[in-house]
C-alpha cells in the first residue's frame, strides 16, 4: 500500500515567537494540484529542499536538518526560515509516518512571479511518504564510479554564486551523474574535483576507513555536510575509533580499507568497486553502523 502526506507552510518571519503554528500549517490532497504555474522552484530550481529520514515515527537528526536548511536559505539570499515552525511541520507530517520507514520532504521555494504584482512568496510546503527499499544497498553494497564535478577545489570560494555548499532543488545535473554511473555499469557515483580530490557522491557524503580512522572530505568545500555523517562520526568516536575532515585525493579511495556512501534515507551502503577496482566490505561494522542510524535520533 502506498500512502503520501502534504501540507503548505505559510512562512512566518524567523523572529515570530509564536509557539503555536498550526493555523500556519494546511494539510492538503497530496494528489491534487497544489502550485500555481509561475513557481519558482518548478520553473526554475529556486529553492531549496531538506529530506529527513524517519523510523517508526520518529524524524531523525531534525535540528541538524533545520539548520542545514538555515544555512541553505542564507547562501540563496532566502528568508531565514523560523525553525520553530519548521519543527512543528516536521511533527505533524511525522505523526502521519506508520511504522518501518519513511521519508519527510522540506520545500522552501523563492515563490511565485507575477509579470504586473512581482514576486510573492516564498511558498513553502512538506511531504512525508514512504521510503524506498534499501536493503540491497545496506547488505550488499554499491559499484561507483568517480565522475569529474568539472569544478576545481577553490570553486566555491571564488564563485559563491554556484551554490555548491547549499542544497538546492537543482539536482538535474547530481541524477545525470547517476545515469551516467549506471552507463558505466555501476549504481552510484563519486565526484571529483577537477583536480582530482574527493568531493560527495550524488546525494550521499563519502566516508572513508584508512585503520581505524573514519576521514571524509572538508564540507568547505563546496559539498553539503551530511547529518547522516555527523551522526555516524558521533557514534565512531563512541566506539573507539577517530574520525577527521580531510582533503583526499582520489587516490585514496582504491586504497581505503572501507568506503561507505551516507545519507539520510539510505543510510550507510558499503562501497563494493570504486571504478572497477574492489574494496574491503566490513559487513559486520557496516550492519552495526545501520542498527545504530535506525534507532531513535535527535
Ligand atoms: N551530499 C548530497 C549532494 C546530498 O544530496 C545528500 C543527501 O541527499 C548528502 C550529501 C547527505 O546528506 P544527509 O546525510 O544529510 O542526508
């Protein structure tokens, strides 16, 4: 059985002390049409999104998803969202979720154009609906391929109009990359600066095991620092291990003693080949990483 949930947010101002934000919240028909056609976010990616994974209820890692929405907005010139009232949205659409897993989407587009009035917005809406089966991924693991992003590592720096640190609804070019690793015989992919460092996958941050140290790459670089690889460091520094930011060449993956893709919905998937080449696959550490991201966390 399939099930979907929706409701429109009506943005308040981010220092609306309010604590009560339900008549700002509308369930709607999740089937029906809901946008009108001058939005922004359709017609041309303006905005900027949050997927939150949840288990049995509970949204995990909220407050890091909102300040990473936060921090989106700012680098889009959006206004600041009211956390307050983002939580409660997030609440209401997790009340929805039945038991196993599911997935909340936060929307925040720049709004709708008008040719006489101008700008109107920004419109703002939530999803919850089932998450898709990753399993296979978790179990048995993922083939990648490392792509050229096209962008060098002073990229996000020098031209801060990119967006690249920023989640935006623009991620034509992120599932060209994906189609572009199945062509290639693999089902995800790694990206690479141009001059040949580590950068993110697609919709996944890269974690890399070199003995019993966890690195991924800077999030300064213009990639999104992951929750899901917040989260998982957090609990590798509880298990003994140490875990650091670095600026790795793309040598270092054929050398890894382990590689894992992580995020929100799919959680940790092992990598099996980077670009042909196979890696070690801890199946033991890999399920106790997944037990731990599946159990309740804030
Ligand atoms: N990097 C990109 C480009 C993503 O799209 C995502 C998630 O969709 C991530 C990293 C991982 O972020 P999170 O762990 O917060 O889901």
């Amino acid at each position: 059985m399939t099930w979907r949930f929706a409701l429109i947010v009506d943005p308040v101002a981010s220092d609306d002390a309010r604590s009560d934000f339900a008549d700002t919240l509308r369930v709607i028909d999740p089937d029906a049409p809901a946008l009108s056609v001058g939005e922004l976010s359709t017609q041309r990616g303006d905005g900027i999104f949050e997927t939150i994974g949840v288990v049995d209820g509970h949204p995990q890692e909220v407050q890091a998803h909102l300040e990473r929405l936060a921090h989106s907005a700012r680098l889009c010139d959006l206004p600041e969202p009211n956390l307050a009232q983002w939580r409660a949205a997030v609440a209401r659409a997790a009340a929805e979720c039945p038991p196993g897993e599911s997935a909340i989407k936060l929307i925040l587009s720049r709004g709708v154009e008008r040719v006489r009035t101008g700008l109107q917005g920004p419109t703002a809406w939530v999803t919850a609906s089932p998450a898709a089966d990753q399993t296979a991924a978790r179990t048995e693991g993922v083939r990648v391929v490392t792509l050229d992003r096209g962008i060098d590592g002073g990229a996000s720096a020098r031209a801060p109009w990119l967006l690249l640190g920023a989640k935006t609804l623009s991620y034509a070019v992120n599932m060209a990359a994906l189609r572009e690793a199945h062509r290639r015989g693999a089902s995800d992919a790694i990206f690479l600066t141009s001059d040949g460092y580590v950068l993110e996958a697609p919709t996944a941050s890269v974690i890399l095991r070199r003995g019993d140290t966890f690195v991924t790459p800077e999030p300064t670089g213009g990639i999104l620092h992951g929750t899901t690889q917040l989260s998982v460091f957090d609990w590798l520094e509880r298990e003994g291990h140490s875990t650091g930011y670095e600026h790795l060449p793309a040598a270092a993956l054929a050398d890894a003693d382990g590689l894992w893709l992580v995020s929100s919905v799919r959680l940790a998937a092992p990598v099996t080949h980077v670009d042909g080449a196979d890696l070690p696959v801890d199946r033991e550490l890999t399920a106790a990483m997944n037990r731990y991201l599946l159990s309740p966390r804030d």
